[in-house]
C-alpha cells in the first residue's frame, strides 16, 4: 500500500506549474486521476509508475512519462532518497497560485 505524500515543493512560473516531491521507498501517491495531462520525471532515485495498462520503473534515466487526461495512475517509491517532479499548465494548479517563486532572490 503506498502511503500518500504531501509536496515537498511547489511553485508556478509562465504558465507552468511544477510540483516536487521527496520520498521514501513505499511513499508516493496513490492511485488517482485529473481531468488535466501532465508529466512526471524523476531526477533520483527510482519510482514505479503505474498508469492504465502499464508498469513504468523510472529513474533519471528515463524519458519523462505524459499522463492523459482521466486515466487513473499512481506513483510509487521504490528507493530511499527519490525525488520526481510533476509538471502541468499552471491553471490546474491545486492552490491556483499566480505565477511567482515561492522566494525571489534577486
């Protein structure tokens, strides 16, 4: 059983939000679905993806996997110290937030 987590970061920028997650084997998100696509790609460590009729495990190497519309997927964590990132149209934003950074620097 994956055991949901919340987003370690999340930010909008031009049109496009962005949504980073931290996790632990056995951690992801289970499995769901949006009535927008998005992409997902991991940039350590190694998840299994599962969407409708297939089974993905990712890893940094792997071409970044496009989620349709309406079809259920979920994300589990299968190493220690993953990190994925999901990718959208900022306007399906869970918070609907304006496009900004959580904390200008300069």
């Amino acid at each position: 059983m994956i055991q949901n987590i919340p987003r370690t970061h999340e930010f909008h920028y031009a049109g496009i939000g962005i949504c980073i997650y931290h996790a632990s084997k056995g951690e992801g998100l289970a499995k769901h679905n949006h009535t927008f696509t998005h992409a997902n790609m991991v940039l350590a460590g190694k998840v299994l993806l599962r969407k409708e009729g297939v089974e993905i495990v990712a890893d940094k190497f792997t071409q970044p996997v496009n989620l349709k519309p309406i079809e259920w997927h979920e994300i589990e964590v299968i190493e220690d110290n993953t990190v994925w990132v999901n990718i959208f149209a900022s306007e399906y934003s869970h918070d609907n937030c304006p496009d900004m950074l959580s904390t200008d620097l300069i």
